[in-house]
C-alpha cells in the first residue's frame, strides 16, 4: 500500500477516525495499530506477514528469555539465536539469488561447467528496515540497556508500525517502546508540525523526485545515449531525486506518526550541506548509519586499538553498509567507495598539510568543503544508481560542458523543480530548525501549506513510482 495511493488515504481516514475515538484507551489503540499494520502490510503479499510475525514472536520470546537468564554463556546462546534466525531469514530471502548466480558466473568464468541455481526468490517489501529493528532490540535487552517489553501487543507495535514498517526510519526500542506503552495526548504544536511533514513530504515526492526521475531515468538506463553537460544533469538530477524520494518516506512516517501521538527520530538532517563523509553519514539515513556505528563499527572496536584497526573498522562496516542496500555488485562498490573517502578524510584530518584546511570554519573554507562533499557524494550514487563497471567508468568519462538539443529542456527541469527545496533547506539550515515552516505565524504557515498543496495537484505525477528504498 502505497503512501500516494488513494487506497492508502482511505485506510487511513478510517484508521484514524476508529484511533480517536479510543484516545482515552490507549491498549485498545495498539491492538488498532497492530491489525492495521498487518492489513498495511499484507495488501502487498498476506504471505510475507508470516515471516513478520515469526520475527515478532521469536524475538519477543528470546529476549524475555535473555533477561531472566543469569548465566552470561546461556544469554549469548539466546542472542546468538535471535541473530542467526533473523539474518538466515534476511540473507535467503535477500542475497540467495545474488550469490547463487555469483558463484555460477564465477564457476563459468574459471572453466568449470554448472548449472544455474535460482528460486526466484522475491524479496519481502521492508524486510531489511524490520530486520534491523528488531535485531537492535534483543541486543539492547542482551546489553541490559533496556527491559523487554510487558506484552506481545506492544512488541507487535514496536515491529510492525505501520507509517515506518517498510522504509524506515529504523527505530530504537529505548525511545520507541516507551511511548508505546502508555497514553498518547494531541496538541496543536504536534499535529502542526506532523500536517506539514506530510504535505512536504508528499510534495518532495510527487513534485519534485518523480519530475526529476524524467531526466534521470534516461541517463542511467540508456547512458550510451548521452555524453557531455546531459551526463551531469541527470546525476544532479538522480542526485536530488533520490534524497526527495527517501526523506519524503521519512518526513510522511514522521507525521503520521505525530498525528497518533507518537515522536520518530529524525532520518535527515540537510545532507546536502556536508562537508565531509563523516559529516554526510550523520545527516543522511541516520538511523541505518547510528545503527551500523552502535551495533557493528564499535563491537568491531571502533577507533580503538590503532589506526589500522579504526581504518579496517570503518571500511568493514561501510562495505556491509553497502550490503545492506541490496544484493547488488553495485552497492557493494558503493559501500567499499564510501569506506574508502571515510579512510581517506580521517587519513587527510592528521596530515599537517590537510589538516587545516579541513578544520577551517571560515565561510568561504565551509563552502568549499561543502562543495567538494557534494561532487563526492555524486560520485557515490552514480555507483550506487549504475549496474555495471563499464557504467560507471562511462558516466564518469564522458561529462563535460558540450551541449545537445536535451540539454536546455533537461536544465529547466532540474531548476524549476530543485528550487523549492533549495530555498527550503537554506531556510532551515540558517534557522538551524527542520521546522521552522511550523513556527510562522499561522495565516502564514496555512499559506505555504496551500502553495504545496496546490503545486502538488498541478505538478505532482500521476502515476508515481513507487519509494526507491521499498526494493530495500
């Protein structure tokens, strides 16, 4: 069910008509959600529900288990059984048919006949978002940073709410679960500030990415076609549309959420204002990159014991970043290219040269590190957007600043539809507040709400694709 679908504002209208009317009996309001968010789910394939409520049961029971287990040998004996039953599911459904094929190439490659050997698995919509969720909880519980939870109702809720269930943000038992068991209350700053994370939210993604995807689709899938200033149009262009297209799941989960009372972490922080990769990941997808730091970049030792280690740590945990992705030789590449930048800046921060320039907090210092961010931050999703080497090697090869007679129509695009965000984000990136739009004066607020709006109607796209990190 798709947040842009007719279906889903339906759903919705009547979900929450029936989650006011019992706002003062907020169990019953979590059994809502759980059937909701199982009818949510279930509209794409009832089947894959099964392997959601198996990891909801599973993880529910091993972590009551892990908390009343004294003996330390035994209580990782329960961890590691929740790690092995939730990752086995997560790579066969994810990666089997990748490394299957993988091996076959490689078989064939070297000279030894085989046969292919796929089934064509299909991969479950949100399965590495709930994955990681409920991995982060049984650690947590096994960590003794947090008790588990009372009853199955509220863990129900916890993994399957349904506004972040399929693309995120990936959230904490420690701040999540809290709110869940006890009663929500609606104020005005609150439903405010979730009507305008839906609005922009849908506006980054009707207007603005789906508009954008025109320019970027053509470059990618028929690169060869293209060559000169069209090649760096559409990586802008895929650029932008990817950011839009993910916040936008964000920013929509984000008001959802707050209309039932609820508070979600935030899953951007104006990326784009960088300046540098380490800068980047703590602005871009902050709930995957907080959850590879705190449950695999640190238990790996983190930055102690050496800069090879620190080194070896980054690069590891980036590259199954990249993983994490897809089952793709591509996100690979992505996760080993990010590993490295992160390698190189670290490296940079402690030559005597480099250093300098790096922690130089002037204006003009801040916008070139800004500026060189941006054009590493491209370079990373024409690997992550490209599905070969050859690809790759292509659209970084052939850019320049010729011209055809698609470079005037492709440039408009991009401004016309990239310049409402960027007048946005300047705006709250010197108000220093992701809701500032909120803060207006109401007349004001409701105007720029009504300009969304109308823009969405007469430039939002029809038929809008699906959110790119659903394949995830």
């Amino acid at each position: 069910m798709q947040f842009q679908s007719f279906i889903f504002i339906q759903f919705f209208l009547i979900f929450y008509l029936l989650y006011l009317f019992l706002m003062d009996k907020y169990k019953y309001q979590n059994s809502l959600i759980v059937v909701a968010s199982y009818i949510f789910y279930g509209y794409w394939d009832a089947r894959f529900l099964v392997l959601l409520i198996f990891s909801t049961l599973v993880d529910f029971a091993i972590a009551h288990l892990i908390d009343r287990t004294t003996d330390e040998k035994k209580r990782k004996i329960w961890l590691g059984v929740s790690l092995l039953s939730n990752l086995s599911i997560l790579g066969f459904f994810k990666y089997f048919n990748f490394f299957t094929a993988s091996f076959t190439d490689l078989l064939h490659n070297i000279g030894i006949p085989a046969n292919d050997l796929t089934l064509k698995v299909i991969l479950p919509v949100g399965i590495s978002f709930y994955t990681f969720q409920t991995l982060s909880y049984t650690i947590d519980v096994y960590r003794r940073h947090l008790k588990p939870a009372k009853n199955i109702i509220d863990f129900a809720v916890y993994v399957a709410f349904f506004p972040q269930l399929v693309a995120g943000p990936i959230e904490r038992a420690t701040s999540f679960l809290p709110q869940i068991s006890k009663p929500r209350k609606l104020d005005f700053r609150q439903i405010n500030a979730g009507i305008f994370l839906i609005i922009w939210g849908f506006f980054k993604k009707l207007v603005i990415a789906d508009n954008l995807a025109t320019i970027a689709d053509p470059v990618f899938t028929n690169f060869g076609d293209y060559q000169g200033l069209d090649i760096l149009i559409g990586v802008l262009a895929f650029t932008v549309q990817i950011y839009c297209d993910f916040s936008a799941y964000s920013d929509i989960a984000r008001g959802l959420a707050k209309l039932m009372g609820f508070e979600l972490m935030v899953n951007f922080k104006l990326p784009f204002f960088a300046i540098s990769p380490s800068d980047f990941w703590s602005r871009w997808h902050i709930s995957l990159s907080s959850w590879l730091r705190d449950y695999l970049y640190i238990p790996l030792g983190g930055n102690r014991g050496g800069a090879f280690n620190t080194y070896r740590n980054l690069f590891l945990t980036m590259l199954l970043g990249g993983l994490w992705h897809g089952a793709a030789w591509n996100f690979i590449w992505w996760g080993v290219y990010q590993g490295l930048i992160l390698v190189i800046y670290r490296l940079a921060s402690k030559n005597q040269l480099l250093a300098p320039y790096l922690e130089n907090k002037s204006k003009l210092a801040v916008g070139c590190q800004m500026f060189v961010m941006f054009i590493l931050a491209n370079i990373g999703w024409i690997i992550f957007r490209s599905t070969s080497v050859d690809q790759i090697f292509y659209l970084l090869t052939h850019w320049s600043f010729a011209t055809s007679e698609n470079t005037v129509e492709f440039a408009s695009t991009l401004v016309f539809f990239s310049a409402p965000l960027l007048l946005v984000q300047f705006w709250q990136n010197l108000s220093r507040d992701l809701l500032i739009i909120t803060k207006l004066p109401l007349w004001l607020t409701n105007l720029i709400y009504g300009f969304l709006i109308v823009n969405i109607c007469l430039y939002g796209v029809r038929q809008s694709t699906e959110f790119i990190y659903f394949q995830f």
